[in-house]
C-alpha cells in the first residue's frame, strides 16, 4: 500500500525543514530516505502524511474573471 511520508531536517534554530516529499511503499520510502540522510549529514525525522479531510469552500466560481 502506498503512503505519503515527508523527511524533516532539524536546524540549528530548532525549526523543522521539509527537505523531501515521498510516494511508495514503506519500505522503499524508508531506503529514500536513508540514502538522503547519508549523502547530507544532519538530524531527520520521516513523517507519514495522512490526508484527513478535503474542504472546498468556495460557492461559486467565476472562470470568466481575468487578473
């Protein structure tokens, strides 16, 4: 079954930066990731995206509008 994962890196200022978007099987986004982490020292974190809910707000659209 294929998942979304996300590879964070720490920084030095202690925020999180998305360094890599995966798509796949577990075990190949963990080997990804792996490979990635090792051709750029730092400290990771992956991440499984879970998609809860879609929320479409807009009532009406209007396509002929031009910016």
């Amino acid at each position: 079954m294929k998942h979304t994962y996300e590879l964070r890196r720490l920084e030095k200022d202690d925020s999180l930066t998305t360094v890599l978007k995966l798509t796949g099987e577990p075990k190949k986004a963990k080997e990804k990731a792996k490979e990635y982490a090792s051709q750029n020292p730092g400290l990771y974190t992956l991440l499984k995206v879970e998609k809860v809910k879609i929320y479409f707000t807009e009532t009406k659209i209007d396509i002929s509008k031009k910016e």
